[in-house]
C-alpha cells in the first residue's frame, strides 16, 4: 500500500534514508528489512503497537543505537523529546537546555529557546517543580536549541491532560513552522498523527504496513481524512466506522479486534 | 481532652527531661560518696576541669593535631575512594580488576591492620593517618559505585541523544545522580573516622585527644576522660552538621528541600 512520494518533482537528498535496515536482539528480530526515508522539512507521524519497533527505529534514527555497518543516513543535527522529558533534575530549567551547548552564548540561546516555548518566567526553577506540560515545553526548548535537522518526538504528549496536548500540538506546529527541522513523531494516538502529520506511516512487526500522506490543509482536514483515520485503525488491528472520534465511538456494539 | 490532658503530661514528654534527671542523679550520687571520683568525676568537676583544659591551652592545642589527623586521612581515603568508585563503575576492566579487591578488603577488619601498620610506618603520625585513609575508603568506594548503578539509565541516554562526551556524562549525568548515595557514604567515612582516631591514638600517641586519655587513665583522673569523650561526642556531632549543611546545598534540587 505504498504511496507515491512527491510525484513528478526532482527530490533533494533525504534528511533521513533507511535502506533494508533490520536489527535483532538475539532470535527476535525487531526491524525487518525497512525502507524509510523523511525529506528535509517533512513532518512524519510513526505508528504502532507496543513492541511494533517504535522505539528501536527511533533509537536507531536517535543515533543512540549503532548501525553496524548497515545502510543508515542521518543527519548530524538530532534531537529527541522523550515522553517523559528527562530533564536532569539536579540542573536549573534553563541549564537543562544549555545541557552541552558550547561557548559563552549557551546562556543567551537556551533563554532565547525558553521564550520562544513561552517559559521565560521559569528560567531559574528545578524541573522537579515543572508541571507535566511546562517539562515538555522545556525538552522542546532543549531540542529547539540545537538547531536539529531532524527532531524525534517519542510519544511527547502521552503523559500530558487532552487540554494541555492541544495546546502543545499548536506550540509544536508554530515551531516546526518557524524552524523547518524534519519531525518524526512518535504515538499511539490516530487523530494526533492526523491533525499533525505530512504523512502518516503505521509500522506492525518491524515492517510498514501502512503509509499514507496527508494532502489537505492543517485545520481543515476533517472531511478528507474521515476515512484515514478508519483505515489507519483497521492497520492498528480495530475495525471501526469512518469519521471522527465522535462518530466512531458511540457505544452498543463492542470495537471488533482483529485477531493477531 | 485528650489535648488537655497532653498539655498537663508536656513536662513528662519533653525529651529533655529525662537527660537533665540524669545529670542531676549522677551530680547527687557523686556528692554522697555513692559514686568515688576516681571511678567516675562528677558532672561539675568535669565542667571545671574542660574549662581549666580550654584555658591552658591543653585542650585545643591537642584537638587541633586530632583534627588534623582526621582531615588528612578522610581527604585521602575520600578522594581514592570517589577515583576508585568511578574506575570500576564506567569501564569493565575497571570493574574487574578494582572490585575484587575492594570486596576483599572490606572482609578484613581495618583495626586488625594497626600492627602491620606500625610495623610499616612505624609510630608517627603517618600509620595514623593511613590508618583512617584506609577505613575510609570503603564507605565511600562501595556507596558511589552503588549510587551509579543506580543513576537513571533513560537520563544518560537523554544526554548521549544531546551529543555530551564521556567527560560531560561523568560531570553533569552521572556524578550529581550518583550524589545522594555519595553523600551517605560520606556521612559513614566521617563516623568511622572518627572510630579510627580513637583507636589509632589509643594505640600510641604523643599528642592528641587519645593520648590525653591514655595519660589520664594512668593517673585516674575520670574528669579528663569525660571532658575527652564529649570532645568525641562533639566532633561526631559537627561531622553530622557539616554533611546535613552539603546535603541541603547539592541537593537543593529535590522536591522536599525545595518546598520547605
């Protein structure tokens, strides 16, 4: 179900190119045989169950785990946000983000990174004083500030109440408008990669099983995606009516799952 | 009533009731002739006899070589102590060629090692000394290679996933998550320290408190060895105050300091 890539257009290389890229631990391969690429800019949404290799192509991609040898391309700019934001707990809100900046500007450019996640009255706090969204907006500003070609997000709003993602999602979208860095994003959440997303990819068993891409405009995309997101679903292995939430939850008959 | 009757009983739960009436048992006892005071000076003697002490010049002037003792001994056993803990932790061939031997020193009793120390460094201060660096060591080794087993694994790769060195990782990830347990190896050394002080100068000494001790056990004079072991008593409790003071300072990030 492959899906044409900017048909008829010359490309530029690739932020990110996997070509045939498997990794086992021990007998259990994770990924298996992946052709991924994400183009300079692109806003990507990755999804799958838990053990679907998530997490291991974004390590992969993360550069935390080695390629060993294997057709890998990945920028030398990366960021990552976590779920659970990370920050060093022992390190003031604006030394987290200068975490590893060097020169005698780190100081200006983790403030200037702050203000622009609208945390400029938390520069001094511990982040163990952080409320779960104010966390996040400082692993955005962590991030933000190395100025990354390619920014992973791995499930960063999971944790967050529905008001304080919306808010996130808008925050997110302004920065990637204003900054361009390819994104990666990382979630179990099917109206979160919608209302996101270029393109949205589902990967099941270390394989894409799924991949489409989102033409219509963000903020105007409820009537042409009414059957993605039932589509997406049914890759997900729950079958269910097309259209929004609201529609497709509606009690009286149980969600089918499909056997795995 | 229950409040009511608390306030009647507040005298009987004051916790410093029960000291004072020991102290003035004792004053009584030694005054009647029930205690003699060469099997234990009364309180009041001992109070006149530590200002006497304080006032010749005695006191301090053997307190200030104790004291040295300790710091040069803790500063040695700590240092070697953290530089071990850190070898073994963050190399494998660290980890096997330092632990064993760590493991193997901790099943002999340090105090057994007096002679064979005397027979080294032979009765000057240096066996003392060594005696403490070698007592203290432990304590400390043992809590900081534990306190970074027990540095948060997702933290280190936050701040790999951020491009930090070796180095970077040691100083700003590892060492402040390992600081807690570092802190209570700390508190630990300065209490053997202390032990080790005692039994060192107890051994032979021609200055310090333990040889004021040693002198007055020869002439029975209890008074001198009382006033001595609350200079003991003292130090352990400065010992305590100081490590409480560091502890408040490092980790001022943690969230029960930082709501007080």
């Amino acid at each position: 179900m492959s899906v044409a890539y900017f048909p008829g257009i010359a490309q530029p290389a690739p932020v990110v190119r996997l070509r045939g890229f498997s990794r086992r631990f021990g007998p259990n391969l994770i990924l298996d045989d992946l052709d991924l690429d994400i183009a300079a800019g692109e806003f990507v949404a990755l999804l799958g169950h838990s053990g679907s290799g998530k997490t291991t192509l974004l390590r992969t991609l993360a550069g935390l785990d080695r390629a060993d040898g294997q057709a890998v391309t990945i920028p030398s700019a990366r960021a990552v946000v976590f779920q659970d934001a990370r920050l060093l707990p022992w390190k003031r809100v604006w030394k987290n983000v200068a975490l590893g900046l060097p020169g005698r500007t780190a100081r200006a450019r983790a403030e200037a990174a702050l203000a622009e996640v609208g945390l400029s009255h938390r520069l001094d706090a511990w982040p163990l004083t952080l409320s779960g969204g104010e966390a996040q907006r400082t692993a955005l500003a962590r991030a933000l500030v190395r100025e990354p070609q390619l920014m992973l997000l791995d499930e960063p709003f999971a944790a967050l109440d529905a008001l304080t993602r919306l808010r996130m999602h808008e925050l997110v979208l302004n920065l990637w408008r204003a900054h361009r860095p390819s994104v990666l994003i990382v979630t179990h959440d099917v109206d979160e990669a919608i209302a996101l997303a270029d393109r949205v990819v589902v990967l099941d068993k270390g394989r894409i099983l799924f991949e489409e891409r989102i033409v219509a405009e963000r903020g105007s995309r409820t009537a042409s995606v009414r059957d993605l997101r039932r589509r997406l679903l049914g890759a997900l292995g729950v079958a269910t009516q097309s259209g929004s939430y609201a529609d497709t939850v509606a009690g009286g008959q149980p969600l089918a799952e499909a056997a795995e | 009533m229950t409040r009511a009757r608390s306030t009647l009983l507040s005298p009987l739960r004051s916790r410093w009731l029960s000291p004072v009436l020991f102290l003035l048992a004792w004053e009584l006892a030694s005054r009647t002739g029930l205690i003699p005071a060469h099997t234990l000076a009364a309180p009041s003697t001992v109070l006149v006899t530590m200002l006497q002490m304080i006032r010749s010049g005695e006191l301090p002037a053997n307190l200030l070589v104790s004291f040295w003792r300790v710091a040069l001994g803790l500063g040695i056993g700590v240092s070697l102590g953290v530089v071990l803990g850190i070898l073994a932790r963050l190399s494998r061939r660290g980890d096997a060629l330092i632990d064993p031997l760590m493991q193997i020193k901790r099943t002999i009793p340090v105090v057994a090692l007096a002679p064979l120390f005397i027979v080294w460094f032979g009765i000057g201060e240096t066996p003392k000394v060594a005696l403490i660096a070698f007592a203290t060591l432990f304590p400390v080794y043992l809590n900081l290679y534990n306190g970074i087993r027990g540095v948060d694994r997702r933290l280190v790769d936050a701040a790999r996933s951020f491009g930090l060195d070796q180095r970077q990782l040691i100083v700003h990830v590892i060492l402040p998550g390992a600081l807690p347990s570092l802190l209570v190896g700390l508190r630990y050394a300065l209490t053997i320290s202390i032990v080790m002080l005692v039994i060192a100068e107890q051994i032979n000494a021609s200055a310090g408190l333990g040889f004021l001790v040693n002198n007055a056990r020869d002439f029975m004079r209890t008074d001198i060895i009382v006033v001595c072991l609350m200079v003991y008593a003292l130090l352990g409790l400065a010992a305590d105050t100081l490590i409480r003071t560091v502890e408040d300072r490092a980790l001022a990030w943690r969230p029960k300091l930082v709501e007080a």
